[in-house]
C-alpha cells in the first residue's frame, strides 16, 4: 500500500493526479467490501454502546444482542441501513490511502525524511496520523446518519426514519449544516489516532516478514528480491488483521463517546452533549469497562475486514491500468 516515490512515477510515466486517482479508486473498491463483511458486527457495537444510563442493559453482551437483533428483524436487520456505511467505507479508505500519501509528500517537501532512503515506521506513524485527522471531517457525517440508522429504537425516537435522506433532512432541520458534525472530536481521535495505528501496525508486521527473509539473503541482489516479491497471502492477512485490532482498540473509548453522542434522539440534538461530559458521565456510570463495550465483537470483525482491505488495495494497485 505503501505510496509510490516521485521519481518513481516518473519513470512508471505516471503523475501525482494518476497515483491519486488510483487511490480512491482502489481504496473505495476495498473499503466497500470489507464494510459488506463487518457491517453486521459494527450494528451490534453500535447498539452496546448506546445503550442508555438511565436504565438496565437492553444486551448482556454481544451474543445476546445479536440473538435480539436476529429474532426481532431476522439477519438482514443486521444490514439495516448498510447503503450510507458502504458509501462511508468507500470515502474513508479511499481518503486514508489519499491522505497518506500526501502525508509522506509533505514529509518530502518538508526535508523532513529523504525521498531516497524512504520512510522509516515513526515516519509511517505520523503519516497515517496526517491522514485520520484529515478523513474524520469527511467520515463524522456519514457516521452520524449510519449510527442513527442501526441504533435502536428508544424512548422518544418512534419518528426517527431507518432510511439515509430522511435521516438527513431531519438532522438538517434540527441543527441545520453544523449538525452534521456532531461528534467530530471523537471522530478525529479516533481516526487520527487509529490512522496511525492501522498503517503504523501494518507496515511494522509487513517489515517483521520481511526482515525474517532478508536474514537468509546471501547477497544484496537476493535481498533486493526479496523486497521486490510481494509476501504469501497468509502473511499479507495477517499484516492486515493487525492493523484492524489496533487501529479499533487502542482509542476505542472516543469511538464510544462519539457513538452515543451520535445516537441522540434526532429531537435532542438541542441538548448539547459535549464529547468530555459525555465521556465522564460513562465514567461515572460504568467506568473502563463502559469505555469498552462492544470493543471485543469490534476487533473480531475489523481483523478480518482490515486484512480483506489491505489485501484487495495492495492487488488492485498492483494491476492498475496505469501501472
């Protein structure tokens, strides 16, 4: 996945403009399919955590909420509302993979690391950083629609439509354009630091493959190979699922925050629910373990989905037509 040097493209005849579009391209492809292959345990996450103080636990866990969910709307109510997280998906991991590399562009033109020696992984690190942080203010308004879809039903919220336009009209008409980022703090948390998680882990386990080969390189031009041979399958999944649990559980507790901010009932909105007194109201009420529930079925399905994502952008780069 890793974004391609200047000079580089100028020998493959390719622009910036080219590599861009490749990016979002693949990276919408990518995001789209692994979004159809976690949907189902992100609704269940969305629904743990929503769940309200002010009263006992709808679910005892997430098997409990999927057999709830599955025995009142059948499995396809898993998929509830899926038509905005897929074009979400497809906008944050085509913005992540753009992002990044104009993250490593700016460390370019910065002097800040060498075009010939490359990045090093701290590098990485703060480029996937650059990149979350730019994707949140593109990701908070497509959450907020898709957190109201799958959240459930509560007191109040019977004229909350299921449906993505009715949904953004009301958001509109209750709070107007600003409405829409409702949650932003949380989303930039998360994605800022998560982005630099999911490429800093990935990148990190990709070059703990193939250091293990490289020690076995008799020879410089063998090691050049090497690194010139993509990894088996297997360790390109693994690389990915890594990235996934990483990127989710380390600031799970601000996506946690940003959900129940987000799953207000349309006709509270008003009420303005800060992300830090909402985060110390969850404190106060249920502690660590309240900051993390629904964190385990959401590492489950990111280490999967991440290593599906990985897996197809990287192929889908590699046989671009522009290559």
């Amino acid at each position: 996945m890793s974004a391609i040097p200047a000079a580089e493209l100028a020998l493959k005849g390719k622009t910036a403009a080219m590599e861009a579009i490749e990016d979002v391209v693949c990276g919408s492809i990518a995001g789209a399919v692994g979004k159809y292959i976690e949907y189902p345990f992100d609704t269940v996450k969305v629904r743990l955590q929503s769940q309200p103080d002010h009263l006992p636990l709808r679910y005892s866990g997430p098997l409990d909420c999927f057999r709830q969910a599955i025995k009142s709307d059948g499995f396809l109510g898993l998929y509830r509302g899926i038509s905005a997280p897929v074009v979400g998906a497809a906008a944050e991991t085509s913005s992540l993979f753009v992002f990044e590399s104009v993250g490593r562009e700016v460390m370019f033109l910065t002097e800040l690391a060498s075009r010939e020696k490359g990045l090093s992984l701290p590098d990485l690190f703060l480029t996937g950083a650059f990149a979350g942080a730019f994707t949140s203010v593109v990701l908070t308004p497509i959450e907020l629609v898709k957190c109201k879809i799958q959240a459930p039903m509560g007191e109040g919220s019977a004229r909350t439509p299921l449906r993505p336009l009715p949904v953004i009209k009301e958001i509109f008409r209750h709070e107007g354009l600003r409405g829409f980022w409702h949650g932003q703090l949380g989303t930039l948390i998360r994605e800022a630091g998560g982005g630099s998680a999911w490429f800093g882990a990935k990148e990190t386990v990709t070059s703990m493959f193939y250091q293990q080969k490289i020690r076995a390189a008799t020879s410089e031009a063998e090691r050049r190979q090497i690194l010139a041979t993509p990894l088996p399958f297997w360790q390109q999944a693994v690389a990915g699922a890594s990235a996934g649990v990483s990127y989710n559980f380390i600031f799970f507790p601000a996506d946690t925050i940003k959900s129940r901010m987000q799953t207000v009932p349309l006709g509270g909105l008003g009420e303005k629910r800060t992300f830090w007194n909402e985060g110390a109201a969850l404190w106060r009420q249920h502690g660590i373990r309240g900051m993390y529930r629904g964190c385990g079925v959401t590492c489950l399905r990111s280490a999967p989905s991440s290593a599906f994502i990985f897996m197809i952008y990287d192929g889908l780069k590699g046989h671009f037509p522009f290559q």
